[in-house]
C-alpha cells in the first residue's frame, strides 16, 4: 500500500463557495476536526485576502501541531510576506503558490505571454523558498494548459525550489483518462520530476472530480486535495470522503492508504454542514441522509437478511450509528415487522397484518410513516377488538 497524503482545502476553496463566510471561530473548531480526522495537510486559508482570514489562518497555525498548515498565495512578494506572517508559527509552516499557464487564462486575465509567467513562477517560487521549507506551486488551469508548455515551467520552478507541484483542473472540464495521462506525461517528461511530489486538485463541474483525482492517483499523484462534503466554487471539488471511501472499499484495486480516520468522516460533515450552511443532499455518496436508508421491500427484507446485499460500505466505517429502514410505500411486510419490534411492541400475527393493512393505507398519503404513525396505528389495531 503506498501512503496518498490527503491535503484538505475546506477552508480555503471550500469556502469559496458562494453564501459561504465562516469565522476565526468557525475556521478553528473546523481545523481541530480537520486534524482529528487525520488529514495530512489542511488549507487554513488565504492570509492576504482579507484581515479576518489573515487572523483566522494565524490561530490555526498556532494551534494545530499535528496536520501541516498551508495558505495560499498569488505570485506576489506581498502575498508571501503576509503568508509567512500569518504561518510561521505552524508545526510545519507550507505556502500555497499558484499562477495560471492556460492560453486563455494567460490571455485574457494576466495579459502575460508564457515566458513572463514563467519568469514570474520561478522568481516567486524562489522568493518563498527563502522563508519556507515546504512551498507547493499550482499551475492554475493545468487541465486546459499545453503540456510541452507545463512540463517546462514545472521543470524550472522545482529547480528553483517548490516541493509539490499541483495541478489543477480548476473549471472541472477533464476526464479521468486525459487527466491521469497529463500526470502520466509530466512523469515521462519532466527530467527532474521526482524532486517534487505531485498533486491533483479536481473541481467537480461535470461531476468527475473524484474519478479524476483517483486517475491522477494511478498515474504518479502522492496527493490528492478537496473538500469535506465536495464544497467549493461552483459545483465544489472533490469530496475527500468519497475519496477517502473510495480508496478504502476497493482497496483489492487501489493500493494505497490515505491514513484518515474514517470513522470521523460523519462528524466532520455534520459540522462542516451546520458550519457553513451548506447542508449535503440526501442521496449524497458516503454522508448523505440517505447513504444508508433502504426503502424498497426487496432492499429491506435482503438487509435484514444480510446487510452485504445492498450495503458496500458499513455505517459504521464513516462513524454513523446504524442504517435505517425508511417506512414508505415501497417498503415490505418483513421491514415493518422489524420496525414495530424495534419499537418495543408485541403485537400477534394477527394484529400485525392488520397494521400492515393500515400502513400500507397510509403511505398512499404519506410520503414517510413516521415512529409516531406507526404508535397510532399500532394503538388502533390493539384497541380495536
Ligand atoms: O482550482 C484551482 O485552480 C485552485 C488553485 C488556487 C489551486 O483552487
Ligand atoms: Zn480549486
């Protein structure tokens, strides 16, 4: 099994999501959760944003002492500065550098030809290299860079010093086949490349951004960076619990080990949930309200039988109690039998498949038969003589 590091960036990309402002104390309760769950390096923030994020990455940094921090940065010596200030007191203080190398980022927002970044990489990259030990560079739009042009820059700024190089598919646009060739391709051509580790980072526009990240993984990435609950710009990034997940139930494919505690992953939603505001839907893979409920009859009688028929992943691996039968219409006779037993009642045959009839009746009106439906019926069906 070979160690993926799982880099964390709820609190920086993740709060990039539209409506989303979380504050020094939010950031922090989020941080020691984040280290709880055994992530290998957490993105506190981005210090010259803002003083609050300034601030908030600075409290992170004093305080966590078990996960890196790292911060992000733009290519600019006053970016750098306010990132070391806001980091130095981190167990292990990183930076997050990044500079676009798409055409079209080039183009039409830094109105720079490809030498000029370039040059502006390899001088930031060097210039943060004199405070920090650890500087990762990002080449903003890699998905959509040329990658003759991306295996040059990438060859010079590891020469003038970054320890990770990540690359990004910002807009979300690749596939996992053409993104685990680009890493593919950048280990074939970049003669220095194993003096830096590599990184994926995925947005999940068309919803491949953890089939991409597992791609890249294949293909010569060590790290792999997102989201709890996939939050994030736009569609989000990739969420690390699906990856995380992922790695783990199909272990017999993968052979590598993101080190997370996985039992903490449904703690650290929740609260990434209530602490943002984003609250994950219910069908949503691994931590959604529905990960874990069965409705049909078929599905509950076959759980009840032997949770393997319809579970791949157990409740309890990501830190939730037990599954759940949900009552509705689809739901069979041996489920709601279960049910009532699990509500402490005794009811004959007979009485029972009366209940069943009354139920039944019930979910043509209702969507879900709640505990306290089934005590009404139950009371109906007892006093009825
Ligand atoms: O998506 C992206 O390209 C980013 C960079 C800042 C790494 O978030
Ligand atoms: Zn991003």
């Amino acid at each position: 099994m070979s160690q993926i590091r799982i880099f964390d960036t709820t609190l920086r990309d993740g709060e990039q999501s539209p409506g989303v402002n979380l504050n020094q104390l939010e950031k922090l309760e989020i941080a020691k959760q984040l280290e709880r769950l055994g992530v290998s390096r957490m993105e506190a923030g981005f210090p010259a944003s803002s003083k609050g994020d300034f601030n908030a990455v600075k409290a992170i940094a004093d305080t966590i002492k078990n996960t890196s921090v790292t911060a992000l940065a733009r290519t600019v010596k006053s970016d750098i500065d306010t990132a070391w200030d806001a980091l130095k007191g981190a167990a292990e203080p990183s930076i997050h550098l990044f500079l676009a190398t798409s055409p079209i980022h080039m183009t039409y927002k830094l109105k720079q030809t490809p030498d000029q970044v370039i040059e502006t990489a390899v001088n930031m990259v060097a210039y943060a290299k004199q405070k920090f030990t650890h500087v990762q560079w990002s080449a903003e739009d890699a998905s959509r860079s040329d990658w003759e042009f991306l295996a040059q820059i990438i060859e010079k700024v590891i020469d003038a010093g970054a320890t990770v190089i990540n690359l990004p598919d910002t807009v979300g646009y690749t596939t996992p086949l053409e993104y685990g060739n680009m890493f593919k391709y950048m280990k074939e051509n970049v003669p220095n490349i194993n003096q830096a580790s590599l990184s994926c980072h995925c947005h999940n526009d068309l919803g491949m951004a953890v089939a991409n990240s597992i791609a890249a993984v294949q293909n010569g990435a060590t790290q792999i960076e997102g989201t709890i609950n996939g939050i994030g710009e736009r569609a989000g990034n990739a969420s690390l619990e699906e990856v995380a997940v992922a790695l783990k139930i199909r272990s017999d494919f993968y052979p590598y080990t993101t080190g997370l505690k996985l039992e903490e992953i449904k703690r650290t939603s929740d609260l990434v949930a209530k602490l943002t505001g984003m609250y994950v839907q219910a069908n949503k893979a691994v931590v959604g309200r529905n990960a874990f409920a069965h409705e049909s009859g078929i599905h509950q009688d076959g759980v009840l039988k032997n949770a393997s028929t319809y579970e791949i992943i157990t409740p309890e691996m990501v830190g939730v109690k037990s599954n759940t039968l949900f009552m509705g219409k689809h739901s069979g006779r041996h489920a709601f039998k279960d049910k009532v037993k699990d509500l402490g009642i005794d009811l004959t045959e007979d009485k029972l498949k009366e209940a069943f009839k009354l139920f039944k009746q019930l979910t043509d009106h209702k969507k879900e038969v709640t505990d306290d439906d089934l005590f009404t019926i139950i009371m109906e069906v007892q006093t009825d003589t």
